[in-house]
C-alpha cells in the first residue's frame, strides 16, 4: 500500500528553519543540542530533514527547549475563558491596541515557555 503524502503546515516548517538556526548560533552540533535537550539525536536528525512532518511530543521538547513557540489551536486558545477575560480588560478595541498586544505576547513567549520548562523539570 502506497504512503499518503502529508503536507507539511508552515508553522511546522518556520519552526524546523528556527530550530536550525538556533543550533547553528549556539555552535553546537545537532548531537550536542540532543544531550543538552533531552531528545534523540535521530529524532532531531529526521526532524530538520524534514522527515518527521507533524510536531511529535519529542520534537516539541525541542523546540520548547530552545524557546520556539510553535501555533498552537486558535479556536481552542481564544475560546479559553482566562485568555478572553485578560484580553477583554486588555484591548482597547483598535487596530493599534491589537498591534500592542501582539507584540506584548510575542515579547512574553520566551519567559512563558521557560516558565513552563521549569515546571517539567
């Protein structure tokens, strides 16, 4: 039985380009960045040849080790009460304030996903 092709979203690839780069600036090796993260160095490997095509419990500790945010469900985000409530008391209902917290979100991701490193460990 012949494979199905799966298509590959952009988010997953934007994210594979990010973890490259990220490694690339360490100056590490791909190896070392797997002692470092905790991730098989062939799961690493398969992932930034781009044979692993869905973001996979192993790559993501990857990606969330290196601080690499990847998309996650946005109906299932904006639909959770918390995110409403501090976005309600947060944007002023311009396209401006929509740019602020964008950009506010953006700024925090790192500290988020360190935070949430932590509590794993």
């Amino acid at each position: 039985m012949p494979r199905i092709a799966t298509k590959q979203s952009v988010e997953l690839i934007a994210a594979r380009h990010e973890l490259r780069r990220h490694i690339s600036g360490l100056g590490i090796s791909v190896n070392e960045y797997s002692r470092r993260s905790g991730v098989p160095q062939y799961t690493l490997s398969k992932f930034l040849n781009g044979h692993i095509k869905t973001i996979t419990p192993a790559v993501e500790q990857a990606l969330t080790y290196a601080n690499i945010g990847i998309i996650r469900d946005i109906v299932e985000l904006t639909e959770n009460p918390a995110i409403r409530r501090a976005l309600g008391h947060a944007w002023d209902g311009t396209e401006q304030g929509a740019q602020a917290l964008a950009l506010m979100i953006d700024a925090m991701a790192p500290v988020i996903r360190s935070a949430q490193l932590g509590a794993m460990q």
